[in-house]
C-alpha cells in the first residue's frame, strides 16, 4: 500500500491480491451506497426520519475463517425531501 508520499500504483502494478481487495472494495462502497440513499430517502419520504435528523450507521466486515471482525460506526445525515 502506497504511503502519502509514493504515488498511486497503476492498475497493471498490482498483484492479484491488491486487485480482488480494490474489486472488492469498489463493490462494497458502490452498492452500500446506492442502498443507502435509497433506504434514507423512503425513510424521509415516509416519515420515518425527519429531513436533516442523525442517523447511527454500523458497518462490519467478517472473515470467519480468520476470526476477522472490523466495525465502524457513523452518524449519516437524512436527506432533504
């Protein structure tokens, strides 16, 4: 992994395991976020949550055959109608 220091590797310079973390990762931030503002979206559209209000948001990853569990926890802003 590239400190702040080195320069980005092009995609050709990665090895396999750097490329399926980065696939992986992609995925995950694309389709959690369309699921997001989906889901925040219909909760202010039926008043579920008001417009503006804080929302605690829990995200875990688990590899169970490594007994790996990462969490983190954030506060997500809804949506104006």
């Amino acid at each position: 992994m590239p400190t702040s220091d080195q320069p980005k590797k092009d995609l050709s310079e990665m090895n396999a395991s750097e490329l399926s973390m980065r696939k992986f990762l992609k995925a995950l931030g694309v389709t959690t976020h369309k699921k997001l503002e989906a889901t925040l979206n219909e909760a202010v559209k039926s008043g579920k949550v008001t417009s503006g209000s804080q929302i605690t948001i829990t995200a875990k990853i688990v590899i169970e055959e490594f007994d790996f569990n990462h969490e983190i926890e954030a506060q997500l802003t809804a949506p104006e109608r």
